[in-house]
C-alpha cells in the first residue's frame, strides 16, 4: 500500500487510464465481432469500416500497438474480400 501523496495519486491515476484503455480495447474488440457476425455484403462492408475506425482509435491512443493495429485491419480486408469473392 502506497503511503506517500504522489504514490497514492499514481495509483489512481493509472487505474483511471487502465479502465479507459479497457473500454477502449472493448469496444474495438466488439466491433470486429460485429464484422465477423455479419451476414450480407452491405452490412459487413459498413461493419468493416466501423472496425478499422475502433481499431485506428485505439492504436492512435496507444491501447494497441501500431503494428497490431495494421495487422488487424489487414485481416479483416482479406476476410471481407475472401466473403465478397464467395458470392456468399
């Protein structure tokens, strides 16, 4: 336990940010399964866009790491364009 004002303060200053990254790392990590359980072309395509915006959010915030951040929002392309290509 922290006895000092500084340390005490650090303590609750980390735990605010940790909630806020845990938020933000929620809400990407949602909308990539929104993208996932979409089921028509149209409705994928304006899920995959909302997707890159979270996932561009929270790398821009340093929740993910700008790699990460690329990575992911590859994938997806290549799912949404693998779906489109099935005619499914």
């Amino acid at each position: 336990m922290a006895h000092h004002l500084h340390a005490k303060k650090a303590i609750r200053q980390s735990e605010k940010r940790r909630r806020r990254n845990q938020a933000d790392k929620s809400r990407m990590k949602s909308s990539i399964k929104a993208f996932i359980s979409a089921e028509t072309p149209e409705k994928k395509l304006k899920a995959l866009k909302n997707a890159h915006s979270m996932i561009d959010r929270a790398a821009r915030k340093n929740v993910i790491h700008d790699n990460n951040a690329a990575r992911k929002k590859s994938q997806l392309a290549h799912a949404y364009a693998k779906f489109v290509k099935s005619g499914s």
